[in-house]
C-alpha cells in the first residue's frame, strides 16, 4: 500500500492537543503512522491548508428504506443537479436526498470517512446494507431502532434489562446493526392506531409503559452489555412549540447513570438533532414562538453523561423522514405536501415528506437560530455534534455552511440582516442577536471527528492523527493564518466543502478536488455475546410464528452480497 | 431419500411467500415435492425440473432457424449489441434478484440504456401518483396483527396472488386481531364477481372505469357532504354506510390492483385512492398498498432508486439519470422507433406488450435472457437459459411491502449454467472493454 507524507499543514487534532501546529503527517498500510516509520512516501504538500482526520458524522440519514422512499418519490430532488460518469466516477443525481453513489462522493468530497446511519427498521436490514453496499468509499455503520420494538417494550414493562439486553444483542447480530436508537419512544407504538405519546409519561397504549421508562430501560441495557455506542435518542414531541421541557425531561433520564464500556465512551445518553426539541411558545408564530436553546444547555452545560448533536436548520428546500410517524403525518398536515408513511410491524414506523424551509418565513429562520445557538452556548466541543439530521433539517453538504455561522458572528448577522425575512423578530425571540462567541478550528475539529469518533467507540481507530489510528486524513484549502472569519466567512464555507484531499483507509481517493476513488468501504457492526438466554430464544421464536409475516430463518441478514466488507467490533457481554 | 427444505421463498407473485418446503433428492439435484405453496408458486418450482429445459444459448437466423451456442458468444453478442447501440433498451428485471438487477444497471451506465420494469404495464401509474400525493402503507405483518377493515379495489388476489387472504389479509389472526376473519369487515371494490368478492361484507359492484368517481364519493362520504342518487353505479345509501364502515375500524388497508392501475383515469385513480386514505387518516388508523405482481418488481425500483433515484422508466442515454414517463417508457420508445436494440431479462413483454411493440423487437437486435422458452425468447435473436432465482440460486427480492428477503437456493442449476447475476458480469466486463470505460 501507498505511503503518504503530508507536509507542512496546519494540524487540529483536539485528540493530541494539537492546535494548528505546522506538522508533517504520515500514513502506510493504511493507518497513521510515525513519519520515521516511511520509507519512499509519495509527498503531499500542505503548507497552508488545514489538516485534519477525516470527519465522522454521528448521525445521519443515508441508506435504507425511508431514504428511497424520499428519491423514488421526489423526481423533483433531481431536477438539473444530475452528473454524468466521469473517469472512475459513476453517475450522480439528488440534492436532499441524493443517490448512494452521490452520498458516498460528497461525503469525501467534505473530508468525512465515517458515517452512521441513523434509523434502520429491522425488518427491513437487508435494504439498508444493500444501499451502504452501494455507497462508495465512506465507512458506515447503522443503528436499528428500538424504542418502540415490541419485545423490548414487554421485557421493560417487567423491568427485565437482562431480557431486554439479550434480545437486543441477538437483533445486532442478525441485523448487522451498531447500536441502540431510540425514536419517539413509545409514541410510534401508538401511532399504529394513529395516536402518540407527547410526554415522558404518557403511557403507550396496551403496552402500559411510558417513554422514561423504556429511555431508562435502554440506557440500562446499553450498559449492561457494554456498546461501543451509547443510547441515542430523538425524543417525544419533536419539532412542537413549548417541547424543550419534554426534552429536558428526557435528558433527565441519564441522571445516576455511568458508562460502561471498553471503548472508551463516558458518556450515557446521546440526544440526537436537539434543536428540533429546544422550542418555548406555544405556536410557530413570531407572536407565540421561543427558543429555549439556552435553558436547555443550562441543563446540558451541568451533565457529564450526555453528547447532542445540533441538527441545523439549513434553509433549504429538503426532506424530512423520521421513525417519528406521528410526527410526519402532523407535518404533512401542516405544508399539505405529499406524506408517505410505513407502518412496520412490531417495531417501527417511518414518514417522510419534502419540507421547505423558507427564509422568508419567521419560524424556519427561528428555527436556524436555535441550531446555531445550542452550538454558540456548548461548553464541552467534545459532546456537541455538528449535523442537520440529514436531510431533516437540510442536506449533509450543507454542514460547511453551519460551519461557517459557528465560526462567524459576522456571517450570522449578514443572515439575520439580509437572508432572513424576519430578522428582528428572530433577534426578539430568539438568542443568536446576544451571543459573539466564534468557535475555532480546533472546537470545529472536536464537533466534526473527535467528539463523535468518541461517543460513536471508535476514538481508537477514527477522530484523530494519533499513530494507529486509520490512515484518514483529510486536508481543506483554509491557511488559519490568512483568512479572516469575521471578514471572510465564505472562505471558510468554501474550504471545508472541498477537500484539496482525502486519504481514506491509506488510499488517496480525493486529489486536488477530485474523486480519483470508489475507496474501499467496510460496514461497520457490532457482534455482542452474551450469556444463553432461553427465554428470549423462546420469545423470539413465538414472536416470529405469531405474529411477523416473515419466518425466523428468513429474518437474518447473511451473505456476502449484503455486507461485502464488514468490520466486525466484538463484545463480550457473558460475564 | 429426500430431505427438506423449509422456509423456502417462492419467486412467483409479489406475496413472496417465505413459508414454502421444498423436499429434494439427496443429492441436491432434483425437486420431489413442494409444500405449504399454491399451485402456481409450486408450478413455478415443478417447472424447472422439465427435462426439455433449454440449457445453452442459442440463436436463430433470419428464417427462425435456432442454433446452440456457447456462453461466450452470448456474451460477446448481447455485450456488442448494447455497445454498439445509440439507445438500447434494457427492459424487464422483475424476476430476478437484486443483485442481478444491480449489475444489469452498471451496464445500463456504461451503454447508456434505458432501464425499464414491468411497472410500466402494471403499477407504474401507482408509481406517478405517489410522486404526485405520497402514500401511507404498512407491512402486511401490520394487517396480520392490527387490521379490522380491508378494501379489495380492482384487484382478486384469489387468483393473483393465492395465498395473500390466508397469510396476510382476511384469515390470519394477529397480536390484536385474535378473531382471525371474525375480527374484519371486508370490503370489495370490482364491477365482476369474483371469489375475492365472494369473501365480502360489501361488494360495490362499480360501473367500469368509473374508480375515479367512486374515490372522489368516498372523499366527499366522509365529510358528510350531499352525494348524487348513485354514484360509479352505486346507491348513495351504500356508499355513506362503506364510507361510515371504513371511518370506524381501528385499522384498515386498501389493496389495490391492476383494474385501477390500468384502466381509464390510471394514475389519477390511485392519487384519489391515496387520497382516500390520506382522508381516513384524520379519523382512524388506514394504508394503502398496491398489489405488486411479480415477485421482485418492487425491487427493481428500489435498486434503481438507490442508484439513481428514479423507480422506473430510467433514462441513462445522457450519461447522467433522467425520468420521464410516456417519452422513457418502454413501448413508447418502441413504438417510435427510439431504440436500436433490445435487452429482457426477468420478464415476458412477448406476452404482455402490445402487438406493435413486440413487432418491434423482432426487428432489432436482440437478447432474452430467461430460463424459459417464451413469446419473446422466440421473437429475440439471442436466448440466453439462465438457472432461476429463487430455485437454483438465492439473492434479494422486495415483496409488495418492499420487505426485502432473501430467496434460497433449494437445487443445483444443470451442469455448466449461468446464473443472471453471473451472466450480467461477464456482460459488463465485456461491454467495458468495448467501451473502452
Ligand atoms: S401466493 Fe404467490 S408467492 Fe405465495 S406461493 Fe402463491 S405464487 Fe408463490
Ligand atoms: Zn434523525
């Protein structure tokens, strides 16, 4: 394999401690190496660009189900943005909801190497590895959702964690899955028969469990085995005004508990695109809306168990899809646009419908102050997450932009000044006017690869240049010493969203720009051993000759052609 | 000696049934029985034990003179036909594996094909109208356990897909639904009588072609509002009683099938369907789903998504992805002579398109590629014989819920056979290579 120097860049490692730093990097055999350790390296001059390991993205929605829900059923996404085959490149097409093969390229394109699928329905594992098949180059790992998975909520209701724990080890292993995802706990249960919960205590119909229960329930069982990952919730009462008290509720949750876990995660509850759930008021209106960004991270800024992930709104015309059934169909009923849902038996449910976040409307541009603002008042960079719940709050390519407003009071007030409609208003009812903060390149480099390499229990191979780590490095067009943030905020924007290179694995798959690489993608995921369990075995087996409509034996996903690539992380969970 | 099989997947109907057992000699090389299917799933398996089954290409000259052939020359043939075509025509893809359907869509790239499933003459007007209003669905586990109220529109799944009532929708007793058949009302929309229909709460034995109206009734039904003395040739008093019996289930589902896709109004009809149950949704619990026919039609239009975000009617002619029914779709483009050659895999457009069209694949040139001698392997230059998935060889398919499973193999292919998938591969390496990509 290719030895690579690259030289003479301005380093971020928040891992090392290295804070711009001119230093040389190096890779061979596809991992970060010492560079006395190089014999012929092909040389890669950095001088003034940034260095960084590849980004890992925490949380987004990629493969799977859902997703090609949202592109077989807007042609409309790929309207005059599609682009021919060109040297080893394949075609692409897609804006919010693009194509594998786009997803894969832009997502090196930015410098990512890692990304985690965010929801998979269990029953429908093989679409989602099929689709992360079909992405090119970025490594990926998926979580299954829970939160409203019929086993789980019966062994909960009896306080059976050891139960709830097994169950959840064999479903990793036959789904391939990562970890534990918790979506609108309880509430998607209910919407089976239309209904929801909104609270952490409204009880889930039949089932007679309440949200904090199964959240404590999960979290519990996490531990228990041991997850290189930890519980990652979206929380009851997405996106309604007056929820952040819900969310708070729900972050409580975590109280009194600790991480356990080989993986070096300290952390015990990961609440996924928080500015969904960070709103006060009581309407979408400029009379009835407020952000309540700051009261929530009073709250977060105080535990040392919770990671968030920001989830900003971007501006765009895009397409939401969420496990939050209930959720979809309320926000269908609010734009009056096309609304698909999947009901999917014993487990979850999906909705997606296009959503345009109109600038010139008061409640989007409020909406884009509470992401930025959750951002601006963090104090541990380590436990917040750059994301926009893509394609939720808009599409990944965007997370440059939300870059740039992080680092940039200057381009946040050329938002609340010229893009945005209602700008007083949003200054009026909303924080971001207050705040100067501007966060730097090494807390940039915290949100985007460090922080969720850590939380994710990949800190030993992701998230850093440290020698061992994996050979990602990725090196953006932005000399720290030249650009100016306040001046020139489009710098900053421009450079991270094209990546001058990126070495994934060892491999150089972007060079000057340019996708040189289809890479070499692994699907990461978990295979946890526990004790024999022969009640859940048995449950399992009456579960499938009940009530799912496909047999057991047919519910597994093996074979080669689903997970070409896998990078299996064991876990023993007997003891 | 026999030894069994069990939770076989039959590649047959869109009902993907998993719960098949198929007992085989010991050696792995021959079907005995098969069990737990319905006649034409078991059919389907019984049939590639023929001993008269074709198992090397062949091709016939300009007098219909056939001849073997290796697989080599197939490869070479259907590769240069594709490279050499301005517009070729890569149609079918419903009968096979997704892996198959993933290859076959590289090739499609590297020619710049037109990618077309049988959609096109089935539920692609389904397709359009979910672009168009979206739709809410479940999985037919959600029938099994939560359903109380299911609506049969245009289609007989009695005859199309035999086991459908008994696995999923009217018999089966469920987590809420312990009553089985007892616990549901049925409802069949179809202008003849049927044994679906025969199963019925209510059968509106609606005036042809006039689904449209019969939705828009429903709409108008639930809000109370005044309706006509009869309406699609149903009384009002009927349709405000369906319409109040469809309000008050916990949880419904509307199947739906080709006597709506196809006939007058097409695409129209299913957007006032789904719109239907769009409305049922402020009241109770309701889907919608299409009766997709062949066993992995609906995966062809999910491979396709992925990869270019379009489920059917996909134009790569432009080197980049572009979709546009009625100008992409297959007999459009034969019938206007926009194709210069034809590619079938997965399908029988020999039996199921027009005359007009077929008559235009006799002209050019051509590739079938089926394990079955067919009306259109006897129209096409080449006929390639395959082993079949779902028998012979396993892989992906999407059931009508766009559930993926996987198909298992239960016997070897005879001696020497290709697959589709590895077909497909040498196909692709080939036309690489004469493109030069
Ligand atoms: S209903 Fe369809 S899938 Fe099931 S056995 Fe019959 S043909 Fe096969
Ligand atoms: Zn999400």
């Amino acid at each position: 394999m290719a030895e690579y120097l690259i030289r003479n860049g301005f380093v971020y490692d928040p891992v090392l401690g290295i804070d711009g730093d001119k230093k040389d990097i190096a890779v061979k055999d596809g991992k970060i190496v010492e560079t006395t350790a190089l014999s012929k390296p092909t040389e890669i001059n950095a001088a003034g660009m940034t260095v960084m390991a590849a980004g890992v993205d925490v949380h987004a929605h990629v493969a799977g189900p859902k997703v090609c829900v949202g592109r077989n059923f807007r042609p409309e996404d790929k309207l005059f943005n599609s682009t021919p085959q060109a040297g080893i490149k394949r075609m692409e097409g897609g804006f919010s909801v693009p194509t594998t093969l786009r997803t894969g390229y832009n997502y090196a394109r930015m410098g990512y190497g890692f990304v985690m699928e965010a929801a998979m329905p269990p029953l429908f594992a093989r679409h989602v590895h099929e689709e992360i098949r079909d992405t090119p180059i970025i490594d990926e790992a998926a979580l299954p959702v829970f939160g409203n998975n019929w086993f789980v909520l019966e062994y909960l209701k009896n306080k059976e964690i050891e139960n709830t724990a097994a169950y959840i080890a064999w479903l990793l292993r036959v789904t391939k899955g990562f970890g534990i995802k918790n979506v609108n706990p309880g509430g998607t249960e209910a919407w089976g028969w239309g209904m929801n919960c909104e609270t952490v205590n409204d009880v889930v119909p039949y089932f007679e469990i309440t949200p904090a229960e199964i959240i404590r329930g999960l979290i519990e069982a996490n531990e228990y085995l041991g997850l290189p990952h930890c519980m990652h919730v979206h929380g009851n009462s997405l996106g309604e005004p007056g929820n952040y008290t819900v969310t708070l509720d729900t972050l409580k949750q975590a109280e009194g508990y600790t991480a356990k876990n080989d993986f070096g995660r300290d952390t015990v509850l990961h609440h996924t695109h928080l500015q969904f759930h960070s709103y006060g008021g009581t309407s979408y209106s400029s009379k009835g809306f407020e952000s309540k960004s700051k009261e929530v991270m009073d709250y977060v800024n105080k535990q040392d168990n919770i990671t968030f992930d920001l989830g900003v709104v971007t501006l765009d015309e895009t397409t939401t899809m969420t496990a939050d059934g209930p959720f979809e169909h309320h926000l269908s009923h609010m734009n009056h646009l096309k609304w698909a849902n999947v009901d999917v038996e014993l487990e979850t449910a999906a909705g997606v419908v296009p959503f345009i976040y109109n600038p010139k409307s008061y409640i989007a541009g409020a909406q884009w102050a509470v992401g930025i603002e959750l951002g601006l008042y963090a104090k541990d960079m380590m436990k917040t997450y750059i994301t926009t719940d893509h394609p939720n709050a808009g599409p990944f390519t965007r997370y440059p932009r939300v870059i740039k407003w992080l680092m940039s009071r200057a381009a946040r007030e050329h938002m609340l000044e010229k893009e945005l409609k209602y700008g007083d208003s949003i200054r009026n009812t909303c924080y971001i006017g207050e705040i100067d903060r501007e966060l730097t390149l090494f807390e940039i480099a915290q949100m985007t690869r460090a922080g969720p390499a850590k939380v994710l229990g990949l800190s030993h191979m992701f998230g850093s240049l440290r020698p061992g780590c994996e050979g990602d490095v990725a090196i953006y067009p932005y000399n720290p010493e030249a650009i100016d943030p306040s001046r020139d905020p489009e710098l900053i924007e421009r450079a991270f969203s094209t990546a001058q290179y990126l070495i994934k694995g060892g491999e150089m798959v972007v060079k000057e720009g340019d996708i040189v690489s289809n890479g070499s993608k692994r699907t990461f995921w978990v295979d946890c051993t526990t004790s024999e369990n022969p009640q859940v075995q048995r449950d399992i087996s009456e579960k499938f000759k009940r009530y799912y409509s496909v047999t057991e034996a047919n519910y597994e996903v093996s074979g080669h052609h689903y997970v070409p690539n896998p990078y299996v992380i064991e876990v023993d969970a007997s003891q | 000696m026999a030894k069994l099989v069990t939770d076989v997947v039959c590649p047959f109907c869109g009902t993907l049934c998993d719960d098949l057992e198929v007992s085989v000699t010991d050696d792995g090389k021959k079907i005995l029985d098969v069990y737990n299917a319905c006649a034409i799933g078991a059919e389907k398996f019984l049939h590639s034990q023929a001993s008269d089954r074709i198992t090397r290409p062949r091709m016939q000259d300009e007098d219909g003179n056939w001849k073997d052939v290796s697989y080599d020359e197939a490869v070479e043939y259907t590769a240069k036909i594709l490279a050499d075509a301005k517009k070729p025509l890569m149609y079918g893809w419903s009968s096979t594996n997704c892996e198959s359907q993933a290859v076959g869509t590289q090739i499609g790239e590297v020619t710049g094909a037109i990618m077309d499933n049988t959609a096109t003459v089935c539920h692609g007007t389904t397709l359009i109208a979910v672009q168009d209003v979206g739709i809410p669905s479940c999985t037919l586990g959600e029938v099994v356990n939560r359903a109380d109220r299911i609506v049969f529109w245009g289609c007989n799944p009695a005859h199309a897909h035999p086991r459908h009532m008994s696995r999923y929708s009217i018999y089966p007793r469920g987590f809420f639904t312990g009553k089985g058949q007892k616990s549901r009302k049925l409802v069949v929309i179809d202008p003849r009588c049927t044994d679906t229909s025969k199963l019925a709460d209510y059968h509106l034995q609606i005036e042809q072609g006039r689904d449209y109206e019969l939705f828009d009734a429903f709409r108008v039904a639930f809000k109370g509002e005044k309706l006509p003395d009869t309406v699609a040739g149903i009384p009002k008093k009927t349709i405000y009683e369906v319409a109040e019996t469809m309000k008050s289930g916990r949880f419904g589902i509307i199947f739906f099938g080709m006597g709506v896709t196809q006939s007058l109004s097409k695409n129209h009809n299913i957007d006032a369907a789904i719109s239907v149950t769009r409305d049922l949704n402020d009241y109770s619990k309701w889907s919608i789903m299409p009766m997709r026919g062949h066993y992995n039609v609906t995966g062809s239009g999910e491979v396709w998504g992925w990869l270019h975000g379009f489920p059917f009617a996909l134009d790569l002619s432009r080197g980049f992805a572009r979709y546009n029914p009625g100008d992409t779709t297959s007999n459009d483009l034969l019938r206007r002579d926009e194709v210069d050659a034809v590619f079938v895999l997965g399908s029988d457009p020999g039996a199921h398109f027009p005359f007009g069209s077929v008559k235009k694949i006799w002209g050019l040139p051509s590739v079938c590629i089926d394990p079955h001698i067919t009306p259109t392997s006897a129209v096409c230059k080449l006929h390639v014989p395959v082993a079949f998935v779902g028998v012979e060889t396993g892989g992906c398919a999407y059931r009508m819920d766009n559930v993926p499973i996987e198909c298992r193999k239960v016997v070897e292919p005879p001696e020497g056979m290709l697959t589709d998938e590895e077909f497909l591969k040498k196909v692709l390496t080939r036309v690489k290579e004469l493109k030069g990509a």
